[in-house]
C-alpha cells in the first residue's frame, strides 16, 4: 500500500521528531522508508508537507495512528500525483544503479 499524509508546514519540527524517533525499532519510519515532499514541490499546497510512505497495511495505519494529531487532508489527484512523482523518481535511480554497474 502506497499512502500520502499532509502536516502543515508548521509541524515540520514535530514530525521530524517523530520520523526519526526510534529508527531501529520494527515499525519505524526509518524501517519503513518514507520520502517528504514539500507542497510547492509537487503543486500541492505550499503550506503543507507530503509524506509518503508504502508497506503493508498494517505498517500504513501504524504510522497513521503515530500522526493523527497532526494530519490534514490530502486531494486524491495529490496524492496520486506524489505517488506517481516518486515512482519515476525511484525508477531513475534504479536505472542509474545498473548503468554504474550493469
């Protein structure tokens, strides 16, 4: 499951907290993996930060559970459009990887 929360800019701080607290504890963001993107970034809201994260469903509400606090609504095209980002972005750097060393 692929999955992109919204917090406002102004809980950047917190959510740093929060995303690296723990980094070696099963089912920490560290382990998960997650990328942030800033809402000018990807045209969303620029007063709201992005973070995706993919893992299985049970990983995905945990981490929902940890931010409920702080979480704003995300537009489905958004967040279709991160997910979409991120994936070529990942894809790039794969194909980079194996020109290095294919």
């Amino acid at each position: 499951m692929k999955k992109v929360f919204g917090i406002p800019m102004e809980k950047k701080k917190e959510l740093t907290t929060i995303l690296e607290a723990d980094p070696y504890v099963k089912g920490s963001f560290a382990m998960m993996g997650y990328k942030l993107k800033e809402g000018n970034q990807v045209g969303g809201d620029e007063s709201t930060i992005y973070l995706y994260i993919s893992g299985d469903d049970d990983k995905v509400k945990g981490a929902e559970e940890k931010l409920k606090e702080m979480l704003v609504d995300v537009p489905e095209e958004i967040e279709n459009k991160i997910i979409t980002v991120i994936a070529e972005e990942e894809d790039k750097a794969a194909s980079g990887m194996g020109d290095i060393f294919g």
